[in-house]
C-alpha cells in the first residue's frame, strides 16, 4: 500500500536487510563461543566476528528508526504506543532472565549441598562486606535514578540544558558504579571457578554490571539525541526506554544487594 494514501496511523516498514543480517551475527557469536569454550582456533575470529557484526547492524537499525521516528514522522501515537508496549515486555523478559539466576541462588541457599558443608555460604569463603563497596555502588545506582527521573522531567518541560546535565550526572555515576565493581572484582579472594557460591554471586553481579555497561550506552545515544535537538516534549521515546532500562537496572541491584551481599553473607 501506498503510505500516502494509507489509512491507519501505524507504520508499514520498508523491506530491511538488517534482520537478517542480525540473525547471522548472533548465530555467529552463539557457534563462536562454544568453539572458543572447547579451544578450537576459528572460535575467537568467529565470535568477535558476529560480535562486530552485530554492532554493526546495531548502529544501522538504530540510525534508520531514528530517521523514521524524527525525520520522517512515522512515529506517530499509536506507533509510539507500541514501542513502548515492545520495551515493556522486553523489560519482562530480562525480569524471567534474572528469575533463573536468582533462583539458582536460592535453591543453593535453602539446600546447600553437602559437598560444601550443609551451609550457606561455605565455611571456606570469605564474603564480601555488604556495607563497604556494594553499599557505595547502592548510593550510586539509587542515585542515577534520581537524576535520570530528572533529565526526564526536564525534557518533558522543554529545558534542554537541565536535562542533558541531569542524563550526563547520570551517565557519570553509571561509570563510577561500573569502576567501583571493577575494583571489588579484583580484590576478590575467589573466582568464578570456586564453588557454586562464587558461581552464583559473579553470574547475578556480573550479569547486572553488563546491564548497567548496556543501559550506559543506551542513556550516551540519548544524551548525543539531545544535544542534536532529536527530542521533543510530546516526543522522546527512546529516552523513556532507556529511561525504564535504568530503572529496571536499579530495582535488580536492589534484590542483588539484599539477596547476595547482605542475606547472603
């Protein structure tokens, strides 16, 4: 159909390369890493590959649904509707993605195996003190969510220059947050490789800290959008996005520190 001509207010997308193009950098990174895991040379070409790839097609779709949403005006309410009903479920998702984590953590709490003693944690780790450096990484996370509701408020009320400063604020306490995670990894006294507790502790906090790596790249888009004049008062989807990714990234830190540093220690 013509769009010029149509007569329903939802977005008929022109034919794109990119899904496909997508699929092959995950199926590439997927077969990457296990060739990498089981030491076969073409793993690592393969992975980093599809990895490229796949940022790459990132780049391109992003930039062409920012031209059609801007530009072209595609985007219009009963669109914006439903890309906020995809990050919504999106969001849920990622919520059952951690449920697995999490429940592995539980389980191995409630019924420690007896290979580690019948106890939780086992007598041999020494755990992480939850009111030294996970507390600080609290005050941090908590507080990107207090500015991020800001730059929101501000966008909506057409003040540009309090909304990029309270995104860039944002933006510096999501790096402060990642190198203070950083620096409680190195000093560790256990690795991934000791024992479920370690296992289940770097697979929650390490699973996050990319989420939060993510949601920072995410919220550096939005803040170069802005700067570019890109969103509106009526009009800033993409920031509302990442702004519900750094909230859902918040809310997880917030069962982590409880669960895994706090209760768990």
């Amino acid at each position: 159909m013509n769009q010029n001509n149509q007569k329903h207010s939802f977005h008929l997308v022109d034919p794109s390369p990119w899904p496909l193009f997508s699929g092959a950098g995950a199926f590439f990174v997927t077969v990457g890493t296990v060739l990498y895991m089981h030491g076969y040379y073409l793993g690592t070409s393969l992975l980093f590959g599809g990895l490229v790839l796949l940022l790459s097609v990132m780049s391109l779709w992003f930039r062409d649904i920012i031209r059609e949403g801007t530009f072209e005006g595609q985007h219009t309410k009963d669109v914006q509707t439903g890309l906020k009903y995809g990050m919504l479920l999106f969001i849920v998702s990622e919520v059952m993605f951690f449920f697995a984590f999490f429940w592995a953590l539980f389980h191995s709490n409630f019924n420690p195996s007896p290979a580690i003693g019948a106890v939780w944690p086992p007598f041999e780790f020494e755990c992480v003190d939850p009111y030294d450096l996970p507390l600080l990484n609290t005050i941090l996370l908590l507080s990107s969510g207090a500015s991020i509701t800001w730059a929101h408020h501000e966008i909506v009320s057409g003040n540009k220059s309090q909304a990029v400063f309270g995104l860039a604020v944002t933006l510096a306490l999501a790096l402060a947050f990642m190198l203070t995670q950083m620096y409680e990894y190195a000093s560790l006294p256990f690795d991934m490789s000791d024992g479920i507790y370690a296992s289940t502790f770097f697979m929650l906090t390490g699973l996050h800290g990319f989420h939060v790596f993510v949601g920072a790249a995410f919220l550096s888009v939005c803040l170069k959008r802005l700067f570019a004049d890109e969103f509106t008062t009526e009009h800033h989807v993409g920031f509302e996005a990442a702004a519900w990714y750094w909230h859902f990234v918040d809310v997880v830190w917030l069962f982590l520190f409880l669960t895994v540093y706090w209760w768990g220690a």
